[in-house]
C-alpha cells in the first residue's frame, strides 16, 4: 500500500501542475479603494489601519458614528490617506446601498461585520439566533449584493477581491456555537459559489478564519459563554486583531480563497478543503498529500473536546 502510494503521488502533482495548473494572482491595495464593514474597532480598524499603511483610500462602514469617527481620526493620524465614513446597519439594504453607491467603486470589499453570542442551544434565545443570522450572514448578501454592481464596472479591469470574515467556527462546530457556527459555515458556500459566478469579472473571494481575537466582542461573548467551550477555547491562544488585519491584507493580496490565522488554523484549513478554490500550486500539493494526515490530526482534537464535555457533565451530576 506505501509503495503504491508513492507511485502514484508524482502522478497526481504532475496532473495537479500541469492539468488544473493552480494560478496565482496578485491583487493590489497601494492606490485601491478598500471598502470594510464593521470597520470602527477590533478586527475591521485593524484591517484598516493596514491597507491605509500600503497606501490603500479607505471606507469604513458601521452603525456608530462616534465610533467611526474615532476610527477616521485614529487612521488619519497615523497616515496620509483619504478615509470615508459611512453609518449604516448591514441589516438595511437600502442603507447599505446608499453608502455603498455615495463610496464609489471598490477594488477590495472586506465583508467584516459579525455579532457573536455563545451559548447552548436549547438554551439560546430564538431571538438572539436570528439576529446573528441577519447580520452575519443576510447582512453579508446585503453588502456584496449592494457592491457588486460597482465592482463589475470598475474602470481598471484588474483583480479585485470580496473578502468576508468567518471564524475557525466556521471550521469546525464547537459546543455552544451552534447557532455562530451556522452562520460561519454558510459564508463558505456563498464564496465558493459566488468565486464562479465572478470569476471572469477578476474578482477573487477570500475567507478568512481566525480564531477568538481580543476584541469588545468577544469580551460580550464571553459573559454568556458555557464552561466547557472557556475549555475547549483555552487549547486555542487568542490573537490581537492587529495580527489578524495584517494576515488578511497579505492573504487578500496573494488572492489566498483560505485565509487561515494560526497553526493550527492552518492544519483545519488542510482537513477542510473539501471543493474550495486553490490558487497556489504548494499549497494544493500539500491539501493533497497531508489531507489524510490532518484529518487524523483534527479526529484526535475531537476527540479530545467529547473528553472535555463528558468529564464536564460527570463532574456537573455529582454536583448535584
């Protein structure tokens, strides 16, 4: 069986180069319009702030106009770029396509809004599960429906890329985000089948997958969030949302359609890759020959987590 294995392997990376032929492409920010929603604090102000490094003109959309107006001020200190503001709930189509039209035509459109509540199903709110529906994901459909328009009829004619924001909850499910997860997970299929339907429009979608970021929301998140996912979420580091703006931009411009944050992001991305694009031939070589590897790796982590959850509910009863 090994040596099957490997006689067939350099048969199949010849086919993978020369028959798919992965194609790499380069999306640039210097002098693009960068449009982010939810750009007033953690994650989206971090993307900001990079694409303004790079020189990129920046929009920010949300719903606070003080906070976005700190947000302008906190940019413009720190570069000489050209900063928009524009407030508008997700939620609101007509909002949306009014900011969106007042902008202009955007060359990279960074999907970044989210609400984040954990917590057990059964005892979850319907209320609160809808809310995450609407602005995570009929939120998104809102925005790249309202940008797409403009970004077809773009005057320059070179790549340009939708961006949306997932989670490693859209990996993976993980106790007590259910309802989060939900969400995340339908953000992948509309990117896989939104990259076909734009691809001769040279625009390129990207997920990006990080796992819980110190941000305000994931403090609010934590207030309701059950014991056993604090366990299961502490075998995962938090990052900054400074380090995951960074990683976005430079996936964004290598037209990465997986934008992993971590390692261990990384190792799901490989378990994961079921039918998503793939632009880089070492990357799709390595999907190929660790995708058996990882996905034993990603079963022993499950296993670890229902190890967790059984302990957690025996010592729960006897408490009891």
């Amino acid at each position: 069986m090994v040596l099957f294995g490997l006689l067939v392997l350099p048969i199949l990376l010849f086919l993978l180069y020369f028959i798919v032929r992965p194609r790499p492409i380069n999306i640039p920010i210097k002098n693009q319009h960068v449009f982010i929603t939810g750009g007033s604090m953690g994650i989206g102000l971090a993307i900001a702030k990079q694409a303004a490094s790079e020189g990129a003109r920046i929009s920010l959309l949300a719903r606070s106009v003080e906070r976005l107006q700190k947000a302008k001020e906190s940019i413009c200190q720190a570069y000489e770029v050209e900063v928009s503001i524009f407030s508008a709930d997700v939620r609101d189509y007509d909002a949306v396509e009014r900011a969106i039209n007042e902008a202009g035509s955007i060359d990279v459109l960074v999907v970044n809004h989210g609400v984040f509540y954990v917590e057990e199903f059964e005892t979850q709110g319907l209320d609160v599960m809808k809310k995450m529906i609407d602005v995570n994901l009929m939120g998104s459909f809102n925005v790249i429906k309202a940008a797409l328009p403009l970004m077809k009829d773009r005057k320059e004619k070179g790549p340009a890329s939708i961006a949306l924001m997932s989670s490693m909850a859209g990996q993976v499910g993980t106790y007590g985000y259910a309802a989060y997860s939900a969400t995340k997970f339908g953000l992948r299929g509309l990117a896989e089948a939104l990259q076909q339907e734009v691809l001769e429009n040279n625009i390129h979608l990207s997920l990006i997958f990080p796992p819980v970021t110190g941000t305000p929301g994931a403090e609010q998140a934590r207030k309701t969030m059950p014991e056993i996912t604090k366990i299961i979420s502490s075998t995962s580091a938090e990052m900054k949302a400074e380090e995951v703006g960074k990683i976005t931009i430079q996936g964004i411009k290598s037209g990465s359609f997986s934008i992993p944050c971590k390692l261990d992001g990384r190792a799901l991305a490989i378990a994961t890759a079921g039918l998503s694009p793939q632009r880089c031939f070492i990357m799709a070589s390595l999907e190929v020959v660790f995708a058996g590897l990882f996905r034993f790796v990603v079963l022993l982590l499950q296993w670890n987590w229902y190890g967790i959850i059984e302990k957690n509910k025996k010592n729960s009863q006897k408490k009891q």
